[in-house]
C-alpha cells in the first residue's frame, strides 16, 4: 500500500520561509521521480516542482528562485523549501508520485502566507 505524508505546512508572514516534507512508504522510493503540487483557493491543482531519481529538478517560473524541491532516498522523504513566501503562495500542497500505473497523493499540508 503506497502512502504518502506531507508535514510542515503553517502560517507565515509574507518573506518567511517553510519546509515542508513528504514521506513515503510501500514503493522503492529511489526510483521514482518525486512532485510537490499545489492548489490555491477556487484554482486549479498544479505542479510546483518535481526531482528525479537522478536529483534533476524542475520548478513553474513563479517559483524559482525562491523555492527548493530536494530528496533523501535513505529516509524515503522528499523536501520542499519554501523562501520568500508571499500571499500568492497560499495554498494546500500535495506530495505526488507516479507508480504502479497511477498517479499517487498525499492528504495535503495547508500553508498560509499573511500580507
């Protein structure tokens, strides 16, 4: 059973920082490439940053910059920091992997950016 965790989410002033991470568990981690998405209020879900097994990395211009998708393959956990936040940031994020035929997610972590 495949599962994925996301903590760190929170209230941040506009410039602050998080970090968030994602467990995962019931897939071989390392091999697969590992996504961070996010969904604001009345928006679309999309992608914010992805990393392969390879530690390429991938980030949406609004993005770059600031944030910093990374992976530990020996703790199964995917990391996403999170500089200069502002209030555009707000939204819940997802961890995201694809495996086994399908798309995987996690539950969400909510992160709130005040003005």
């Amino acid at each position: 059973q495949v599962q994925l965790v996301e903590s760190g989410g929170g209230l941040v002033q506009a410039g602050g920082s998080l970090r968030l991470s994602c467990g995962a568990s019931g897939i071989p981690f390392s091999i697969y490439t590992m996504k961070w998405y996010r969904q604001g209020p009345g928006q679309q879900r999309e992608l914010v940053a992805s990393i392969t097994t390879s530690g390429r990395t991938n980030y949406i211009d609004s993005v770059k910059g600031r944030f910093t998708i990374s992976r530990v393959n020996a703790k199964n956990t995917v990391y996403l920091q999170m500089n200069s936040l502002n209030p555009e940031d707000t939204a819940v994020y997802f961890c995201n992997t694809y495996a086994y035929g399908r798309d995987y997610w996690g539950q969400g972590t909510q992160v709130t950016v005040s003005s």
